[in-house]
C-alpha cells in the first residue's frame, strides 16, 4: 500500500510540473529572506527576491532584490530539474543543477550541486511564491 501511495504522489508532482511547463513555464516567484543565519549568507542577502521562469524549457533566467537586477544568466528545464548558466562576469561563475517543486503556487528548489554559496542560500532559503 504504501508503494502505491508513493507512486501515486511521484505521478501528481511529474503532472503538476508537466501542466504548469505546458501552460508557459513555471512563471514569476518572489520570496523574502530576512536574519543574521547562514542561509542568508549573514545577512547579506536580505531583501525580497524575485526570480522568472516564464519560458517553458530554457530562457534567460531573471533574478531580482528590491527591484534591482541581481543574477542573470540562463536556465533549462527538463522535467524537475533546473540546470542554471550564469552571465559572464557575475559573481557566481559555474553552472548549478538543482531540483524543484512547484504545489500550488509554492515553489522550492533543492541542490543537487553548486559552487556558488551565496546562489544557493538565496534559492533554498525560503519557498518561493507565484506572483500574478
């Protein structure tokens, strides 16, 4: 019974993820990070986030703090995972894999591997909200 029950929940969250990418991507999440911890790289990181992933497999990856344009790069998706190419010259400078979870409107990534500290603090700090 319980396989089933796993099998049955795997099989909504590929589906879940399957519709919301046919509809036109993922879309537009925003999240707040606020503390002194070290998943908010000290404090550094403060300020609310806002990340697009509106194309449905691959685009430019848009990231913001408070408004203002804070990462950049490109992304992929394929199935429930995101393979994340920074731009040149920003401050991370090698490619990151993580895994995400869209329910509802809440989205959340996972690592699955990433130099760039500060990249993953601000992705895994907090579940991202759908805006719009």
């Amino acid at each position: 019974m319980n396989r089933l029950a796993t099998l049955a929940a795997v099989l909504l969250a590929l589906t879940v993820t399957s519709v919301a990418l046919a509809a036109g991507g993922l879309g537009k999440f925003k999240t707040k990070i606020t503390g002194k911890g070290a998943k908010t790289d000290h404090g550094q990181v403060d300020g609310t986030w806002t990340i697009d992933l509106s194309s449905p497999t691959s685009g430019k990856l848009n990231l913001t703090r408070n408004g203002r344009e804070m990462g950049g790069g490109t992304y992929v998706i394929s199935g429930s995972k995101i393979t994340l190419t920074p731009k040149k010259n920003g401050s991370c400078t090698t490619k990151a894999k993580y895994t995400f979870k869209l329910t509802g409107k809440t989205l959340t990534f996972k690592k699955i591997s990433d130099t760039c500290t500060v990249r993953t603090d601000v992705l895994t700090a907090h579940p991202w909200t759908k805006v719009g």
